[in-house]
C-alpha cells in the first residue's frame, strides 16, 4: 500500500482500496476569513455544539485587516462563532496564512487526515498527512460531527532526480510537472512525490510543491518526511519521533502512473496567462514588460524565498514604471525577515512592504490589477481575472525570477542581470 491508502486505511479500520467509498474521523478541519462564515451558518442549522473545539482552527489572512465592510461583517461571524464555541485554535490578528500558520503553530503532523475549506490544504502533504481541501457545507458537516467521506483517490507516483540549477527552485518543479501532465491530469488522484530530490529537500520546498498539487487536479500530494521534516515537526509539536504517526510507502506498491522528472537542466519555469499548466522556459518569453511584481502568498511567501529575492535586489532599485509587494506568509517569517536585513533591502529598493496574509494572489486586497495590466508573481493561480480585472494578466514563477523581472520591468531571468 501507499502512503495515501496506509492513512486511510488506519481511519476506517480495514485496508482500503482505491474507489471506496469511505467514512473516516477527522484529526483536523480548519476554514479562514473567507470560507468560516457559510461553514458556520450551516453548522448552525444542523448543531448546537462543535464536534471538538480543539479540533476546529479559525484564521484570518484573506482579507486581513478588513477592506470592505462585507469582509468586516464575515470577520464578525467568525469572532462570534469561535467565542461562543470557544474554539481554541484561532488565529485572527494577521498571524500569517493558515497554510503557513498551521505548520508553524505545531498542528500538523504526518498520519494525520485534514480537511480545510480551501483548495491549497493539500500543502499539508509535506509532513505526511492526508490533506484536501472541501467546500463550506461539507466542512460544516465535519464541524457537527468529525467526521466526512472520501473515494479512495488513486495514487500517481512522481519521482524527481537531479539537482536544480542556480536560479531554479522548487516552485519552478511543480511548474515543470503540471505543464507536463495538466490542469487535468491528475483529477481526484494522489500525487506521491519522492525520489533523490524531494529526499534532500527543505520543508519549505516541499511545502511549495504539495502547495500546487491541487493545479494539476490532485485530490492530495504527499510525501514521506524526510530528517529534517521530522525535525521540523518536533520542534513545532514538542514531540519525539516515536511519537509521530510517520507513514511510508511499501517498496512492492502499484501506482496509477510512474513519472520520473530530472531536473539537473531545469531553467526557471514560467506559467503563462491564463493557465497554471500554460508553462513555458523563461528563455521562450522574451521582453514581457510587468506593471506589478508579488513575492509571497501560501506557496513562495516562506523566508526562504523572501532570502531569495533579497539576494537580487540587494543593491538595486525597482523599475519606475513596476510595482513590487512583498507579503510574507506569516509574522514568524515576517520578524526572521527583519532579522536577516531582508525587509530594509526591499525598502531600499522600493518595494512596498505588507502585512503577512494572501493579499492580491485572489484579488481581494493589497494590490488588485486594473484592466490591461501584468503581473509577475510567486503565487499559485494565474487565471483570467484571478488577480484584478478580467482584461488583466499573470505569470506565475520563482521569487528569483519575480525579483530580476522588478528590477528591469520586464520579465528577466536572474542570470541576465
């Protein structure tokens, strides 16, 4: 069995097959400023009391501080549910965007099934849990009774050799793999991630490419923690190893697929307007110019990538004409970012600074496009009006690239500065 099956088999009691049609407790549901409020009127019709107040998690990064009175109002909703159901994890005073605020706060951990009433929940399969994201009504139901159902997804095992190239990441992977497969390719299936790469790589890294799972289709990406995963899960949760639920795939396992992607050539990836899989070599876009520049959100907002950005505009200003927003994806990285001299080298380049939460990457805040306008971003989605108006444009690519193509107004590949 696989990864994925293994946890699910442990939550219904029986070894599961893929198809089934199953009924599972949840460790987790989580919802935001967004999704909360249809999530609890819901709730409200069908309970009384939440299944367990320390269970449910409640964060505010979609539109925080409030920017319209109608985000105003969603935030109250919530206030209101989380004082009357005392809910113990919440997370309201702009403390990041739960994808990054969850991890951090020491509540994921691998084995564990998660659900969140949000599409990008499957970043949580880079500490080995079983994690998707579910509409409002669904949740509301797992708000009343800890529990929901699943088809037992298939499992697509992807393997990734090699070692990236300067000026390539992580981001630029999971790009290069769903302009292979498709927006389409890999629909209510696991995407099992592992081989030589994803061995050695950093948890933010492997955050970024469970983060974009759900662009391909994927009903969850996963994978096996690696050390320095497991160290990462300790620290958060004090916790021992032996304490941890960690789950592995067997060696003889079937898959759906095999796909195996070198990545020692891989130059920076772009994905073009007006889809995720429309990806293309940043040596095939030449002299785009850009309005607008984002380094942040759920997928590349992490310091990691904040580091890299900053080594490019280190010493170098922004072109005039471009706007460039820099969004950390939670005050914890915010404050290493201050630490580290990251933030006083956006300032200096003229980078406008925001507070950590998703922003312009939905067009709800922080950097809307207006019509006929293009942005370069790190962010996940580039679909037709994701970012602002309908006639506006977005590509999507690493913090590196985001940062060079700032710098010169057009969209540059960093060895060309």
């Amino acid at each position: 069995m696989n990864i994925t099956e293994k946890i699910l088999s442990q939550k219904a009691g029986y070894n599961v097959v893929p198809g089934e049609i199953i009924e599972i407790p949840v460790d987790l549901a989580m919802s935001h400023d967004g999704t909360s409020p249809p999530a609890i009127k819901t709730f409200e019709k069908i309970a009384d009391k939440v299944w367990d107040r320390e269970k449910i998690v409640i964060v505010f990064d979609h539109n925080v501080p409030a920017n319209t009175i109608g985000s105003a109002e969603f935030q109250k909703v919530c206030r209101d549910f989380i004082n009357k159901q005392k809910i113990t994890h919440n997370y309201i005073h702009g403390e990041g965007i739960c994808h990054q605020v969850l991890p951090e706060k020491g509540l994921i951990e691998p084995g564990k099934v998660i659900v969140g009433a949000d599409s990008h929940t499957c970043t949580y399969g880079a500490f080995g849990a079983f994690s998707t994201g579910m509409g409002a009504t669904d949740l509301a139901m797992v708000y009343a009774t800890g529990k929901t159902w699943f088809m037992v997804p298939e499992t697509n095992q992807i393997t990734i050799t090699g070692t990236l190239p300067e000026f390539s990441a992580p981001k630029d992977i999971i790009l290069k793999i769903i302009g292979d497969i498709g927006i389409a390719g890999c629909t209510y299936q696991t995407a099992e991630f592992c081989g030589e790469t994803i061995e050695k790589m950093g948890v933010e890294g492997r955050a970024t490419i469970c983060n974009m799972a759900i662009e391909m289709g994927a009903k969850n990406g996963i994978m096996q923690p690696n050390k320095e995963t497991i160290n990462y899960i300790c620290k958060k949760t004090k916790k021992t190893p032996s304490q941890l639920n960690i789950v592995k795939s067997d060696k003889n396992t079937d898959y759906k697929k095999e796909l195996t992607f070198n990545i020692d050539n891989l130059e920076p990836q772009i994905a073009c307007p007006h889809d995720v899989d429309n990806v293309k070599n940043i040596s095939q876009i030449h002299d785009t110019k850009i309005d607008q520049a984002v380094i942040g959100s759920c997928t590349d907002g992490r310091l990691s990538n904040l580091k890299d950005a900053a080594e490019i505009l280190k010493d170098n200003k922004i072109n005039q004409d471009t706007r460039l927003l820099i969004l950390p994806a939670s005050q914890e990285i915010y404050k290493q970012s201050i630490k580290y001299g990251y933030i006083q080298t956006f300032i200096d380049a003229g980078a406008i600074i925001c507070n950590p939460g998703c922003g312009p990457c939905l067009g709800g805040h922080m950097g809307v496009l207006s019509k006929d306008e293009t942005a370069i971003s790190t962010t996940n989605r580039n679909f037709k009006g994701r970012m602002g108006d309908p006639q506006s444009q977005v590509y999507l690519a690493n913090a590196q690239v985001v940062a060079a193509s700032a710098i010169n107004g057009t969209i540059t590949d960093p060895k060309d500065l």
